[in-house]
C-alpha cells in the first residue's frame, strides 16, 4: 500500500509532535487494536448507540492506523516486529469488526443469516491480510496495490463509520459478505508462484514501525 495519501498527510500532521516524545509506533498500534477490539464489541452489541458509538471507534482505530506507520517513518524507529504487529493488529480489527456487526443485526431484518455474513466476510478479510502478508514476502517485483487519486483501496474501510451512522448496517453487512470473499479470491490470483525473497519481505507502508 501507498504511505502518501490523503489520510496519511492529515495524520502525519497530528503525530509530527509525538516524535520528541517517549510515544513510539507500537504504543499508538496497541491503542488501535484496543479501538478496533472496543468497536467490535459494541457492534456485537447492537442497536442504534452501541452501533454509533462503534462507528466512532471504528474510524479513530483506522486513523491510529495510519499513525503507527507514519510515526515510525518520521521518528526513524522502523523494524520488522513493529510491521507484524501493525499487520496482524489490522488483520484482526478489521475481521473482528465485521464479525461482530454480524451478530449485532441477528435480530434484525436479516435474522440468523446476519451471523453468518459476519463470520463470511470477517473469515475473508482474515485471508487476505494473510494473503498480503505471503505477497510482501516474495521477489521485489511482485504486484503491489497503490494508490489512486490520493487513496489506498483500503481507505474504502472509510465507509464503515459512515454506512453505520446512516443507519445502512444490513447493507452493509450484505455488502462485506459480497465483496470481500471476491476480493480474497483476486488477490489470491495475483499472487505470484515463486519462492519468497527471504524472511524480510516488503513491508507496507503503514506497516513498517519500530518498538
């Protein structure tokens, strides 16, 4: 992914000051799992608070995202522990979320199917974080996915928050569960089949941080 987006030189603006402080990358990618982990929880829950609420928690776990990685980049505390943690940590909030949206609509409009298109799409995006991770780590001229007109297809993630708070949750659902298998496939597809270039890989721009 790209490291120079839209939302990438808004947050580099707020965590510029932080690189003359004890705050280190890792700090600020242990505060996004814990929002993303606290957004899952409330759409678990359901209803219309719980649902804005974890909107909110939602986006500001995307943001710490972006943070993490430009913190690293700006302060120079880079390393391969602090990318796999950011990757897994992304893996794990933007999966969970969906899973518990899931649960959340079971007594809605979509009834027990709700918990099924969570788990769906949450098992989706799981692999392809783990089919990202397979692509970093093969030869230097991999395919890698940039960025367009300032935006990372991650920053799609974007309209969560917003879809929640329009009060568009089952479509959403509907959507994620759609969408994100197809996506999986793709990727899977464009993963080239040749031996890894070596345990370093080729980190991601948000991802690559240090303790």
């Amino acid at each position: 992914m790209s490291h120079d987006t839209w939302i990438h030189r808004c947050v580099r603006l707020g965590v510029r000051p932080l690189t003359a402080t004890p705050v280190a990358p890792n700090h600020l990618t242990t505060l996004r799992l814990l929002t993303g982990l606290g957004a899952s929880l409330l759409l678990a829950v359901g209803g219309a608070a719980a649902l804005g609420w974890a909107a909110g928690l939602f986006l500001l776990s995307l943001l710490l995202d972006r943070a993490d990685g430009e913190l690293a980049r700006l302060s120079g505390k880079q390393s391969p522990f602090g990318h796999r943690y950011d990757l897994v940590a992304d893996g794990v909030c933007n999966s969970l979320a969906f899973v518990g949206l899931g649960f959340g609509l079971r007594t809605g409009a979509l009834g027990p199917w709700a918990v099924f298109m969570g788990m769906l799409a949450g098992l989706a995006i799981a692999a392809m974080f783990h089919l990202l991770w397979r692509l970093e780590r093969v030869a230097a001229n991999a395919p890698s996915l940039g960025s367009v007109a300032g935006f990372d297809p991650d920053d799609a993630l974007l309209l969560v928050p917003v879809l929640l708070w329009l009060g568009l949750a089952e479509y959403l659902l509907v959507a994620a569960a759609a969408a994100a298998p197809a996506c999986a496939v793709i990727l899977y597809r464009t993963l080239p089949r040749h031996r890894p270039a070596g345990r370093g890989g080729h980190p991601r721009g948000d991802s690559v941080q240090g303790p």
